[in-house]
C-alpha cells in the first residue's frame, strides 16, 4: 500500500503528541500541503480558461 502524505502528517502529529510537543506547526504544514492543491489547480484552470483550452479526464 502507498502511503501518502496525510499517512505521514498522522504519524508526524501522532508521535509529536506521544513525546508532549506542541503540534501547531506540524498541523499548519498540513493546511498549507492541502491547500496548495487548490491554488495550483485554481490558477491552471484560470489560465487554461483565458486560452479557451479545457481541462481533459
């Protein structure tokens, strides 16, 4: 099985917790990594839209 990147931030939060270590940054770091999908995708979509060019399956 292929581990992805939420795999990862769970064992990052999980194993910071069991030591007592503060997880604010360790969850920020998962907001931006979620996030810059979005915002990749957004502005592919805007410039491929400005070309009259679609996105294709």
């Amino acid at each position: 099985m292929k581990r992805t990147s939420l795999d990862a931030l769970g064992s990052a939060l999980w194993k910071a917790r069991e030591y007592g270590v503060d997880t604010r940054f360790i969850e920020l770091a998962g907001e931006v990594n979620t996030a810059i999908h979005v915002n990749v995708f957004g502005n592919l979509a805007n410039v491929l839209n400005e070309r009259s060019q679609a996105v294709r399956a």
